[in-house]
C-alpha cells in the first residue's frame, strides 16, 4: 500500500484574499520541510514551498477535495529552517501571509522552469571551493582598526557611526574579508538602500575578492540574472551577496555576517505588498543565526540611535564611532546663505553663482541638490487660477519641458502640455516652482559667459529618475562625474548618498526648507539626514585646491537644524529630535501601526476602518485582559491619506499606537479575523483591499 505524505505547502497568496493560509496538498513521496514543489491552485499551476509535513491527514477538510502535488524542482535543495523562521517572523510581525513572504523572496524564473532548464542552469554555476582572491586593502586607520577591533571582542549588533569620507566602507570590507579567510563556508550579506549605488560597490568588493565570489540581488537584473544570483547564494557558491532590501530575504545557508550601508534609508522599508523593514529584518535574522550585524551611516535612524545609548540605559547595539575623515581630507564649511536678503523669486543668490563661477573657473567640480524632478512642480493660469491637477490623483500633474508633457507622478497619466488655459482660454499659462530640469536650464544661462580653465563652456549635467531611464545610463552620467568631465552636477536625491566623488569641493542645497516645517515628524530627520549626505560628497580627496565648502539658501537660516548641520553635529541634532519625540510619545519611544483602506469612495474606506475599530474594541472586551489591553492601545479614528486619492481610487487609515511593542502586536493578531468578517458583510463590499503597515514610515 502506497503511503501518502500530507503537505501544508505556502503559495503566493495576500492575507487579505481569504486564502492567505497554508494549502494542504498530498505527495505520493517523502518531502522535507524547505523543499520547493509545483501545485495545482484553481486553474493555474504555482510554485509552493512545503512549510510542514504531517503523517495524519488534515482535519476538516474533505479528503477528496485534497490535490496531489504537480511536481518536485529537483537539483534545488531545501530552504533551511533558519530561512523558514525568518519567512514565518516576518509574515506574523507585518501582518501578512506567509506565501505571499516567502514567494515574493523568491526568483519569479524559478516558477516558469521545466527540470530541465533547471538542471542546465544549476551546471552553471560556480564551484564552492574557488578561492577568493587574495587583494589585500589599504592600510587602515587608527579609528578603522579600532571598529573592527571592537566587532571581534563582542557579539553586537553594532552600529557603525562614521562621517561622511571616515572609511567605513573600508571597514565593511575588512570585516568581509576577516570572516571569509577564518571560515571556508562562511558568506557575507552587504546591503545598500538603492539600486544606483550598486554598480560602484560591487565593482569595489569584485576587485577585492573576484567576481566568482559575488552575486547583486535587487530589482534592477532580468529574471535570468535573479535565478543565477539566488541559485549561487542558496547553493553556498556565492561567499557574499551584494543587494538592496529584497536580499534580507537571501537563501545564504552559511551566512555569518549582514552588513546594512546607509541603515538610515527609508528606501530599506518596503512600500508595496509586504510592508517589511529590511533594516529591521537584517537585525532580527543575525541574532536568529547567530551572525553579526553591522549598521553603518553617518546620520543613523533615530531609532537605531536610541537602541545605540549604554547598555546600562536600555540600548541593545554596540555604537562605532569614527569621526575623522580619511587622510587629510576635512569635512566641508557649511555657509547659510539667508534668501531674506535676496531679490523676491531668486533661484539661485548672489553668493551661489560666484562661488560657482569660482570653482568652474579653478577646475573643480560642485553638486546642486533640488530634491524635486520635472521642470515644475505645476503649470498655473493667473487668470481663472487653473492648476495642472491629475484627475485621477489628489495631485498636481508635474510640467516636463523636455517633452512638453504634463506628468502625475503618482499613477503616471500623461498628457501634453495644452496651448492655453483649459478653463478660460488664457495662452498665459506659466510654471509654477522649479524642479531638476527647470534648474540646469538657468544655471546654462546664468553661467553662459564662464570659462573653464581650458577656454571651454560650463558642463553641466542633470541625474535624477527622467535622465537614468535607460539601461546603463546612470553608471554612464556617473562615469562623466568620475573622469572630470562635467563641472556642475544637478540631481535630487539620487546624487546625494553613497557616491564616492573625489574632485567636488562645492555642493549646494537649493530649497530645502520645506521640510522644516512639515507635518510628517520624521521630516527633520530625513532632511538633517540628506543635507549631511549631501555635505559628505564634497572635499573626499585631500589636497584640493580649494576648501570645500557647502552653502545651503535658506529662508530660516537661524533654525535649529542647520546649527547643527553647520557643525556637522548629528549627536546634537538627534539628542533634540528624541526629546520631542519623548515629550509626543512618538517612536522610537512608542510603537505604531497603520491599517490602511482603499475603495472606490472615501466614505466606504473611512466606513470599513470605523467599523474594524468598533469590532476590535468590542473583541478585547470580551477577552481576558482585554481592557488592560485597550488601556495600553490608542485606537485612533480613520482619516483620508494625505494623498488621499491614487488612480482613482480612495484612500483612509486608523493609526494604532502603544508605548509597548508587544501589547501593539497582541491587538494586531487579533485584526485580520476582524477584518476578513467585516469584508464578508454587504455594506463593505466596496472596499477594494486593506493592509497593515507596521512601524510606518510616513503617516
């Protein structure tokens, strides 16, 4: 008689389709936990990985209704158990299934290959036992030696705070290299927050320890180049990982140190599907292994500041500090360049354009940061007050002068720019703002009549998400910046992290005060973080000609904010962020969590939240300790978005929030019933979907 394995097998399924569970299937042979194995879901066939095998067949469930397993992918051996944990926290602690984790961490090929593509591309892959090469780095410095000394005398996680130019790249690598040459087996995990800063450190670690012992892992690569990056991670033939936040998820099997770069980034918090912090995430599956941990970051997040205090006050990391550039480099002026005094819509002041025309004219290179794309953020009739709104968006469409279109930048609905006012007929129609591409057209006019020091005119170039469409093209513009052949480099964000630029000694923040003032109480924190980044990219190499300065107009130059930033004092800045963070009981001394609504009217969104609020109160009362409960759990009412309506499609939230992470979490398991009942009844049935941001980053 043939036994029969019963499986519960994870597929890629949201928690809020109603099958978000596991799917029990049978298997006419032993399987282990971890194994990947094709299955019959409706009318499709899916890739499933078996989370559980049991000798007794499913209770409930009729036995008829219980499908055979398609197919085993044979050659690919099972995830371990340390991966299915890390699948399983993350999956309970951000509130979604545990397919939809486990195959959104997965290479999308790997569901589309028969057994024998399979097999042909598993022959491919390099062998474990190729030694690394043997390229020894530079010397290090006395704080460098002290970091790593530090890392081997104690367990972690640490936290690597390291100006701008400190070495802490370098020190990155040296860890790297320290693990591999001590452990044949062992493989390192480095992330960085975006794509753009990928080619240049991969090109670093290739040349340390060749190209056979390295794999990427980010968005960015073709389904071919995924498969063959995760089969040499899963396989142990990759001894280190470089990618972005979807490598938390890497299937390293002999992982023994994660190294975070720019840990501060909010790029390492998901903002689709599966709402994780790779960050968070990174710190959760080092301890889980055993493996050390290293954030690193000149601005650290404030919540990685405040587990960095003494261990004697609560703090759970290890903090690094390494305050000194490398060599003789020092660290850049930074000069506030107060626009009261300046002509009313001046874009760029006096001071700026001779500070620019100084350095062009002396060969050297400067950096202007307008963290806002497009030639303007609207176009504006001063006749009927018409704006360039998407009507599909609560937002206004960006004016793309290169093209002549007018762009949402949210849900992507184009149209060209009309000849006149669509309300009243008026040709007037003019831009208001200024974006990226509004900002080089000026500068080449402003800077016409300058020189370079060989007779030639000023270069300028502009980086930011319009110019590195093409494939190839930002590791192109940033090559020119490298070689020295454009003078003035104007970019949003994108040009303001982790980009090694030696011959910058000026870097110029154009408008930054917006975010001074805004409501999102993180906003000082990001933009502190972004002018310091940005400050770091100039006077990288010591003996330039000139002293590298930044300047920075602004309409508040006496704002605490940039005190600090002109002394290049992030421990001031975060010691003044965390005591009014104290005093509002926001994290990281509280703890939140966002369920979010989308439906087709504000009403159904905000109509569902009030009820799933209603129904979770009412649920914790009847519960044992569930006033105690409710006593430590704020349950706020639903409110639109801020951007409140995407695509035409409506968007409320309720704010959770409590000062103790566990009793937040003991409430959110108790939501998704809540909400799965509540989806079921006619009056809901308009909601579209719902999701549960945990630790959110923009409220």
């Amino acid at each position: 008689m043939n036994t029969v394995n019963w499986l519960e097998v994870a597929v890629q399924t949201p928690a809020h389709s109603g099958v978000g569970g596991l799917l029990s299937y049978r298997s006419p042979m032993p399987l282990l936990p971890g194994q990947l194995v094709r299955v019959p879901l409706g009318r499709r066939e899916v890739l499933g990985v078996v989370w559980q095998v049991q000798a007794q067949a499913p209770e409930g469930i009729a036995l008829t209704a219980v499908k055979d397993i398609a197919a085993v992918l044979e050659g690919v051996g099972p995830l371990n158990g340390h991966w299915l944990k890390l699948v399983q926290f993350a999956a309970q602690y951000y509130q979604r299934s545990l397919g939809e984790v486990a195959l959104s961490a997965l290479p999308p090929q790997l569901r589309d290959l028969n057994p024998t593509q399979l097999a042909r591309r598993l022959k491919k892959l390099p062998d474990p036992a190729t030694p690394l090469a043997d390229v020894q780095g530079p010397t290090l410095s006395e704080q460098q030696s002290t970091a790593l000394q530090q890392m081997t005398e104690q367990a972690g996680p640490f936290l690597l705070f390291g100006n701008t130019g400190s070495g802490k790249t370098e020190v990155y690598l040296q860890a790297v290299q320290r693990l591999l040459q001590s452990d044949p087996q062992a493989q390192a995990l480095l992330m960085v927050p975006e794509i753009n800063l990928t080619p240049q450190l991969e090109a670093r670690v290739q040349a340390r320890f060749g190209a056979q012992a390295v794999v990427s892992m980010h968005s960015g690569l073709t389904g071919p180049q995924r498969l063959k990056s995760w089969l040499a991670a899963h396989s142990g033939a990759a001894r280190i990982v470089l990618g972005t936040r979807m490598a938390v998820f890497a299937s390293m099997p002999h992982l023994k140190l994660i190294v975070v770069d720019e840990e501060h980034d909010p790029s390492y918090k998901q903002q689709e599907g599966a709402r994780y912090s790779a960050r968070d995430l990174a710190v959760y599956r080092g301890h889980q292994l055993g493996a050390q941990v290293l954030l690193g970051s000149a601005t650290p997040s404030l919540e990685s500041w405040h587990q960095s205090r003494p261990a004697d006050e609560g703090g759970r990391y290890v903090r690094l500090h390494m305050p000194e550039r490398v060599g003789a480099a020092a660290l850049p002026q930074v000069r506030r360049v107060d626009m009261n005094h300046q002509p009313r819509r001046t874009v760029l002041s006096a001071p700026v354009l001779q500070t620019l025309q100084d350095r062009v004219a002396k060969g050297e290179q400067s950096m202007l940061l307008l963290n806002r794309r497009g030639y303007a953020p609207v176009l504006h009739c001063a006749d009927c007050g018409w704006k360039s709104e998407c009507k599909h968006c609560s937002a206004f469409r960006v004016f793309h002068k290169i093209d002549r279109t007018l762009r949402c930048h949210h849900c992507g609905f184009t149209d060209r720019v009309p000849r006149a006012c669509p309300e009243c007929g008026n040709a007037d129609i003019a831009p208001l703002g200024r974006g990226t591409e509004q900002l080089e057209e000026h500068l080449s006019e402003l800077l016409a009549h300058v020189k370079r020091p060989d007779g030639g005119p000023v270069r300028i170039a502009r980086i930011d998400a319009d110019t590195t469409k093409l494939k190839g093209a930002l590791e192109s513009q940033l090559a020119q910046v490298h070689s020295g052949d454009v003078d003035i480099l104007v970019g949003t964000q994108m040009i303001a992290k982790g980009h090694d630029f030696r011959r910058i000694t000026l870097v110029v923040a154009v408008n930054p005060d917006s975010a001074l003032f805004s409501s999102d109480f993180r906003a000082p924190e990001r933009l502190f973080a972004l002018l310091m980044q940005a400050a770091g990219r100039a006077g990288r190499a010591a003996g330039q000609g000139s002293p590298s300065e930044m300047l920075v107009q602004t309409f508040h130059p006496t704002h605490p904010l940039l005190e600090a930033l002109k002394r290049h004092d992030y421990p001031a800045f975060a010691a003044s962020e965390l005591a009014e963070r104290t005093a509002a009981s926001l994290p990281p001394i509280s703890h939140q969590a966002l369920l979010r609504a989308d439906a087709r009217s504000q009403d159904v969104a905000q109509g569902f939240l009030g009820a799933a609020r209603g129904a979770l109160e009412e649920l914790l009362m009847t519960m044992s300790g569930g006033t105690e409960l409710l006593e430590q759990v704020s349950l706020y009412p639903a409110v639109p978005l801020s951007m409140q309506r995407v695509a035409n499609v409506e968007r409320a939230q309720m704010l959770l929030e409590s000062p103790s992470r566990s009793e937040l979490h003991k409430v959110l398991s108790q939501l998704q019933a809540v909400l799965h009942h509540l989806r079921s009844q006619p009056e809901h049935k308009g909601v579209i979907r719902w999701l549960v941001d945990v630790d959110p980053q923009a409220i």
